[in-house]
C-alpha cells in the first residue's frame, strides 16, 4: 500500500482549522457596549456602574499599559439552545495571563467568569427571550515579556514608564450558539491528531487513527458541518473505544493554576487574577465534575478581602471537595533566603488560614517553581504536619538531570518528605498528547512504580483548566496507546504513589536549582528588607512577649499583619528579586512600613519592660551575649573598657590591631595581611589582599534578573583605585575608610576593628550605577578547606570547594544566610553578612604550595530585564572576618552582626525571658501561642551539626512545658527529657528543631 500518512494529516488539518473550528459558534449577534475608562487605579464594582459610559464599538482602540476600562455590555437572549457570550479583548499569541484579562460581572455585583485567551466565553444564564446587562472589567495588561523570546529592557515594567497609548483592538462582543455536536467532534479530532502524533512511524494504531480521522473527513459535509457532525464522530468511535494496556502510564490529572503572587504584573493585578481564575473554575464545574487545587493563603484570604461573594462560593466548592486548598503555606515562597523562623510561619500562617476557613489542613508542600529547595525544608514542612511534597522545577537544572521522579527526600537533620517530581516537566499542562507521551517517556521509576500526578490549567498569570482540557481528559481516561488520565486530587495521586511504591529511593541533601543563580543576588534593597524585617520581628515578638508577662496587652494583630507582609514578600519571583520594577519598589515601600511597624511594638514594649529613668540599659535579642550584656535580656549597660585598638600610619598604608588581631591595610585599602596574635597564624592567602571588589561582565544568555552564567568569570576588572585612604578618629575603634570610585559609581568602605574585638568589621557603602555588571567582595583566605559550610534555614550545609564532578561543577554560585566558614582541622574562618545572599567559594593554587581557598560574596548586580532600573542607587552592606572560628562562632558573628543590641534607659532591667546553655542550641523565637490563650512558645534549634544536651532556663513560672509542632499541637516528647521548677533538660540530634509550649506561663 501507497504510504499517504503526510497527506492524511495534511488533510485533516486543514479539515479541523478551516471547516471544523470556525463552525462550532454559529448565529452570532453583537452586543450593544459602553465604555468607561478609569482614570487612575483599579475600582469596585459599586463605584465603577455608577460612572457615566459612553459608547464603545468592537474595532476600537483600548487599553493604556495597565489601565483598566469597564464595558457595559446588554443584548437579549436568542431563543435557541447552547446560547453563550463571546468577547475577545484584542488577545494574541502569547500565553494566558500575559496579556488582557477580562472579568464579567452580573449586574448585582457577583462574577459569572473571566474572559481570557482559549476561555473567552461566558455563560448566558437568562432565559430566552429575556434581555439582559452585564458588566465586563477589562484590564489592559501588557505583554511585558514580549513572548519570551527575547530579554529585552521594556518600560512596561513600571507604571510612570509604561505610556498612555493604547495597547490592545477589541475585536468581539457577540451573544452565540454553541453547536454541542460540532464541538465534540472538534475534541475527539484533537485529541485522536495528537495521539497519533506521538506514535512510532511504524506503529499499527498510529496508521489506524490516521486512516479513522480520514473517514472522518470524508463523513464530513463541509456545507453542512453541524448536520454531518454526528456521522462523523461515529467514524472515530472505534479508534476511540480501544482502551489502554494493562502496563500503560497511569496519569493523575488534577485541575490547577500557579498563580504568581507578583511577578510581570502588581501584587493588586494578581487579585483580581485570583479572582478571575477562582470563577472560571467553578464556572466550569457546573459543567464538568473535576477536583481543581490551589495553593497560596494569601491568595484566599485577597479574596475573602475583595470578592466575598466569591470567596464564599470557594467555601462551599472546598466543603464539597472538589476544590482543594494545596500547600499549606501563605505563598508559594522561595525557599533558599527566607529565616528559618519565616518559613517556618510560611506553614504556621498558611494552614492556621486554611483550618479557620475551611476546617480543611493541607498535607502537601505545593511548590511548582521556587528556585531550587533548601535542606532544612524537609524537617520544616514535616514539622508542620505536612507529608508529601511537589515540585517541578528541578526539571529546569542546566547540566544534571535529577535520578528520580518519585522518592524520599532527606534533609539535613534526616527528616525525610515523600516527593514527587511530576515527569511532564510542567505545572500548566493542557493534557495534550505531547504532554502525557513526554510524562511517560521521562519516568524515572519504571518497573518498579507507574503513576505520577499532571497538573493541567494555564498557570503563571493564572486562568487555570478549560473545557477543552476536561475533555481530553475524559477520552483519555483509557485509550490505547496513551497514558491513562484519572482525573483527581493531590491527596488521591500521593495515596496512590505512597501505596504503590513503599520504598523509594532517597534523594539526601539540598535541591539545588542549576539555574536561576542570580537570584540571591539581584535586587538588593528587596533583600535587605527581608533580612532586616524577620529580624526586627524576632525581636519584637520577644520584647512583647516579655511584656506580656508582665501584665501588658500582647499585639496579635499588629505582629500578624507585620508577618503577613513579610512573607508575601517572600514569594518566588519578590524576594529572588525577579519581578518587574513596579513590584519591587512596592515591596521596598512596605518594608519600611514593617520595619516602623515592628520599631513602635518594641519601643512599647522595652518602655513597659524597662519604666521611667535615666539609666541606661543594653537590651539584646539576639541568643548570645556580646559587649558585656545577656542574651534575650536587658542590662545595664557595660561601662567601656579601658581597651583600646590601634591605627598607626606606616609607609603604604595602615596598621590597625587590638589585643587579638594584627592586621595591614595597604595603600590601595586592602588586607594585605590579618594575623591572629594568639597563635601567630596569617589568614590572608600569600601574594593575595583581601576586601577586594571584582566587577564582572554580567550578561546571562538569558532569564537576566534570574541568571548568573558561569562565563561571568572570564572577564573580572579588580576595583583598586583610591580615592582617599584615611584614618577615621574613634575613641576605642581602629577604623580607617577608603573611597573608589567607576565612572559613575562611588564606593565607601569603612574597616573598624573594635577594642576587644576578634573579628574585622568591614561596611560597604556603595551608590551604584552600572549596568549588566556583577560586584563581588572577594577574600582569599590562607586555608585548605575541601568544604564550606553555608548558614540556612536552622542550621548548615557543606557543599565541597571542588569542582570534581557535574554536580560540583554546576554549583559555581551558592546561597548562604548569616555566615560561611571554611578552615582545616584547628583553625577556621568565619565570614559573616548582614544581607547578602550570594556566595562563590573555591579553590586555588597557593603560593609556595598546596592550595588557598576563596570567600566571595556577590553584593550587587545590574540586570536590564524585568527591570531595566535594578539596583540603581545606595546600598550598605555589612560583613565581619572572623578568623580562629570555630562552628560555634561563626553562628555568633551572624547574629551579632543582624541583631546588634540597642541601647535604652530607664530605671530597671530585665532577666532573660529564656536563656540555654551550651551555645550550640539557639533559641530562634520566642513569643505567644497562636490561639492567644497566653502560652509561650521558644522556638530552637541545634545548630553546630551534633547531638547535643542542654539545659533551658525561664524567667517566668509555668504549669508545664510540652513538646508541640509548628502550629504548636502537642507531641510525644523527642527533645524533652526531664523539667523541674524553671529548667527543662533537652536532647537534641544534630540540627533538631523543637519548639516548646510553656502552658500557664506567668510572670
């Protein structure tokens, strides 16, 4: 037999797109349309019908970059069947949720549905006949990604750049007929096309689909679609009856959208994508019965604040099951920089909103996209009752593939999460017959399991599942040939694949993400704020708790709504710093509202601790002493020593040193030397200085705001021209400042080495105006270190300073919190941060033999894309050396360095709320329970890597003391090993977290 297989599918597409498409809506009838643009920002419904519209016509002009224009929309409902409204706001290739967005409301106020790209039609629900007004919320958001296809600077980003001119034509308005018959068989020829796509060349069922939609073709009356439609679907009842083998893939499908909290668009734009997304759902589930999950509290809880009518049809669709509540965090967070404590309150925020609205906890770790997966998330999500977890991201690593689909994740305490990575390599599936062949083809875990989960909806900007989806899913429930296609639920498909697979490998250690390295570096404001703000909220949660135990009011409201902003803010594409500029200075504006917000609970609650006087007291928040002062109480505070550090002016510079460190700082205001008097050990690597910044070419191939590329390294310029070079007259302190300058760009370092002092203090001021340039602070260090060890999330990794393998090799750029520390057996070297993210730690030849290793952290970059503005402006930066430094120290010097203590008078001090002791387990939080019966709760953590006992001490009385979990439910006893009076004795393994509930507590 002849082969005619490419005319076959010729025909057949060209069957679908020009016959058969175009006569699914027939009858159409435009509607009469007003228009009323809003002059500034988004508006209610109540005060939008009560403008004056004017008329509007399909073909006109609309839309300035994120403006938004209501259409009044009437026209009187035909008499016959299948009637719908179909509007088309000027929409264009690119994906969903990418371009204009419409919401239609009736005229009572409530949403019938979006109207967006591939589900622009809405429901006409009055009887035929009756006429009828709706209201459509049209919202002109740009493309700003211009498709992805290129990187480039865009004004879009911010709303002063972004123009007037209008963006998008309307192009439809039209009340029509959906032919039911037609639209059928417009799914089963898709879905059939697809399939057979995906087939070998010589495969029996691919020749007898083809030859089946070629009848089906022929059945076809291209004059007379709607009436032949029906013989020609029974042309494909065979090839559509055949079911799938017994060994076939087994694919749950759930019904989903990843809504990004900001991202290209406002944080007020993703409400209303919340709600347009939210009523598009349950507007489809009136038709089809499938589960549709999402994520995110915060996205919830918009809702409940701007759409409660909505908001409580969500409550009864949750009620009913088929709407799930996933993740059981407030946002999809990043998980690489935000505090242990924050992402901790991630879950605690997330399920204690989910509970109290829906009576429903979340039992999965929902993150599709955050940027690569820290090492203490297992223990965290675990201890926050969580049980499974999900991700797809790591489908995105540049060099290595991950080995598994499905398997336990280990943390670094030796938690372990049941994970799934779903093989389809997507969040936003469409069910198509590509989608399912790749999920199948890439399992990882074939002959040992057969299931994993498909997510399917346009996610990004939201829009989620369609009816085209739901029914390619129903006729691939069995189909030979595919995989089969359940349609279910989270909970369903990780019962499942738990049953099925009862011993999975096990992954151990950090997600790395290789990809997306320049998040922990770009933005740097935004990341400042964050690290400063989850400080300032440990310490005035601590403060006030102090003061309520002391009769005072504890300000529930005021620190919830601190925190809700905080981890909002902590969302994927805000704290990576990868959002559009609009978003950003947002985000910088509320942080400065938190940091005011926790600075007046503070000082409310040290006056109350503290009363009126004179005296001065030292009041330190942190978990170790320092300058004299106690940890988590207030003293008064230290007289100064008689100590003093010196600064002597030398040929080429300066000598700077106190009774523990002899250090050089030469002309050009580098350490060209740092000695430790104790043991006479150099730190700085022979030939090399330290305190120098390298400026790099920093031009990703692509993803700027996201991307560091390892090329970067090839071309590096050494800022070494001073400007000035002085010493800076200080009581007790050696401090000497050194001033560069670039082009535009000025630089101030400030170097102080305080009286009494083991560490170098080094303040970087810099006012930044490059572009597409990466600025690292590099110290090369006199020490064989075959690892470092990061500071994360309750505790630390080692990651090796080699580049042995693939692995090694990818991890060129890496995210650390408060510290690194690098040393051989006896002596180690601390470097400690008080914003900065970012590191790179090598190796490198050592003069006269073996090797050195190098500390670099990246302060700074200049991306142009999404905002071409990134980090313009001042920055401060604050990082100590710490040499002789053990684990234990380098924890020290990254809280003394982010939580220095603050001077305050009155006329008493305060004991510790807490104290602990050895310092090898940190108290992290310490505050009142969650269901404000006035419990305390201390939160803490073993953080050197070693099982540790300790002893832990209250200022307060209590009933009793007993082990909870993250949302401070009570558990069986791990850490707890006796109490009496104010102390509990505690056991914990290495990098245990525990968190204590302190019933009946009192002062």
């Amino acid at each position: 037999m002849h082969d005619t297989t490419a005319l076959i599918e010729a025909r057949v597409r060209r069957f679908v797109e020009e016959r058969l498409r175009p006569r699914v809506h027939t009858g159409l009838t435009p509607l009469s349309l007003e228009r009323w643009d809003v002059p500034g920002e988004p508006v209610p419904f109540a005060e939008a019908v009560a403008q004056t519209y004017e008329p509007f016509r399909v073909g006109a002009r609309w839309g300035r970059p994120w403006g938004t224009t209501w259409v009044r929309m009437r026209g009187t409902a035909p008499q016959a069947p299948g009637a719908e409204l179909l509007i088309d706001l000027g929409f264009h290739a690119a994906e969903p949720g990418f371009q204009a967005e419409g919401t239609v409301y009736r005229s009572d106020g409530t949403i019938i549905k979006a109207v967006e790209p591939r589900n622009a039609h809405v429901p006409l629900e009055c009887a035929p006949g009756d006429e009828f007004e709706l209201y459509l919320e049209a919202a002109a958001n740009p493309d700003v990604a211009d498709g992805f296809r290129l990187f480039r600077p865009t004004p879009l980003g911010a709303l002063h750049t972004a123009g007037d001119e209008p963006l998008y034509v309307f192009r439809q308005a039209d009340i029509a007929i959906r032919d039911e018959e037609v639209w059928e068989l417009l799914q089963d020829a898709t879905v059939l096309s697809q399939l057979a796509a995906e087939l070998p060349e010589s495969s029996s069922r691919r020749a007898e689909i083809l030859r089946a939609l070629e009848r089906m073709v022929d059945t076809a009356d291209p004059d007379d679609i709607s009436g032949s439609a029906a013989d020609a679907r029974a042309a494909l009842v065979d090839v559509l009856s055949r079911p799938a083998s017994a060994s076939a893939h087994r694919v749950h499908a759930v019904g989903h959208a990843h809504i990004d909290s900001a991202w290209l668009w406002p944080v007020r734009e993703t409400q209303r994508k919340v709600a347009r997304t939210f009523s598009n759902v349950l507007s489809l589930q009136q038709e089809k019965d499938f589960v549709f999950t999402a994520s995110s509290a915060q996205q919830y809880a918009w809702l409940k604040t701007y759409q409660p009518e909505l908001f409580s049809r969500v409550r009864d669709a949750v009620a009913s099951g088929r709407f799930v509540p996933a993740g059981g965090m407030w946002v999809e967070s990043d998980t690489n920089m935000p505090g242990g404590e924050a992402l901790a309150r991630q879950f605690v925020r997330g399920k204690r909103f989910f509970m109290s609205e829906f009576g429903v906890e979340p039992l999965d770790v929902w993150l599709p996209d955050s940027f690569g997966y820290s090492a203490a998330l297992p223990q965290i999500a675990r201890a926050a009752g969580s049980r499974w977890m999900l991700t797809q991201k790591m489908s995105w690593n540049e060099t290595n593939r991950m080995p598994h689909h499905t398997f336990l994740w280990e943390g670094m305490d030796g938690t372990r999460i049941f994970t799934h990575f779903p093989p389809v390599d997507t969040y936003s599936a469409q069910l198509s017959g590509a989608e399912l062949a790749r999920a199948e083809r890439q399992y990882a875990e074939k002959g040992l399991a057969n299931t994993s989960l498909v997510p399917f909806g346009y996610g990004d900007g939201g829009g989620g599942p369609n009816r085209e989806m739901i029914a390619a899913a129903e006729r691939l429930a069995s189909l030979e040939g595919s995989p089969t296609v359940t349609l279910s639920s989270p909970a369903q498909f990780f019962e499942a694949a738990e049953a099925e697979y009862p011993s999975p490998p096990v992954w151990c250690g950090e997600m790395y993400l290789e990809f997306h390295r320049g998040t922990y570096t770009s933005q740097a404001r935004t990341k400042r704020g964050n690290r400063r703000s989850e400080h300032a909220l440990r310490e005035a949660e601590l403060w006030a708790t102090a003061a309520a135990l002391r009769g005072a009011d504890y300000p529930y409201e005021e620190l919830d709504a601190l925190w809700e902003t905080v981890l909002l803010q902590q969302f994927h594409d805000i704290l990576p710093g990868t959002s559009i500029g609009w978003v950003h200075r947002e985000t910088e504006r509320r942080y400065a509202e938190v940091l005011r917000g926790t600075e007046a609970v503070t000082t409310r609650a040290l006056a109350t601790l503290t009363g009126e006087g004179t005296t001065v007291f030292s009041a330190n928040a942190g978990p170790f002493a320092h300058d004299g002062d106690q940890p988590l109480g207030i003293v008064r505070a230290a007289q100064r020593s008689d100590a003093t550090a010196t600064v002597t002016a030398v040929a080429g510079g300066f000598d700077i040193g106190n009774e523990h460190l002899a250090a050089h700082i030469d002309a050009e205001g580098l350490l060209s030397s740092v000695v430790v008097r104790a043991c006479g050990r150099e730190v700085i690597a022979p030939g090399r200085r330290a305190n120098l910044l390298q400026l790099h070419r920093d031009t990703p191939t692509q993803w700027d705001a996201w991307d560091i590329d390892e090329h970067y390294r090839r071309q590096v310029e050494d800022l070494t021209s001073v400007g000035s070079l002085e010493h800076v007259p200080h009581p007790t302190d050696a401090v000497v400042c050194v001033v560069r300058g670039r082009g535009a760009t000025r630089i101030t370092q400030t170097l102080t080495l305080a009286a009494g002092s083991r560490a170098i203090d080094i303040e970087t001021v810099v006012d930044w105006h490059e572009r597409q340039k990466l600025l690292k602070l590099a110290f090369p260090l006199d020490v064989h270190a075959d690892t470092a060890r990061s500071e994360i999330q309750f505790g630390h990794v080692q990651r090796p300073t080699h580049a042995n393998t693939s692995w090694d090799m990818a991890r060129f750029e890496t995210v650390a919190h408060r510290w690194v520390h690098v040393g051989e057996p006896g002596f180690g070297i601390a470097v400690a941060n008080d914003a900065t993210y970012g590191h790179d730690i090598t190796r490198a030849p050592r003069d006269g033999g073996g090797t050195i290793t190098n500390v670099r952290l990246s302060l700074l970059r200049a991306p142009l894309f999404p905002d071409p503005e990134a980090d313009q402006g001042e920055h401060v930066f604050r990082v100590s050396l710490r040499p002789d430094a053990s684990i234990e120290d380098a924890v020290r010097e990254g809280y003394r360095l982010n939580i220095p203590s603050r001077r305050v008078v009155g006329d008493r001090g305060v004991e510790p709320v807490v104290s602990v002791s050895p310092g090898g387990v940190v108290v992290e939080a310490v505050k009142l329970a969650e269901d404000r019966g006035g419990d305390v709760i201390v939160r803490l953590y073993e953080a050197l890597g070693a099982r540790s006992s300790a002893t832990l001490s209250t200022s307060f009385a209590f009933d009793e003391v007993a082990e909870t979990d993250l949302l401070e439910r009570a558990l069986d006893a791990s850490a707890v090993t006796a109490s009496s009076g104010r102390e509990v004795s505690l056991t914990l393994r290495a990098f245990q977290l525990v968190t204590l509930r302190f019933r009946g507590a009192r002062s």
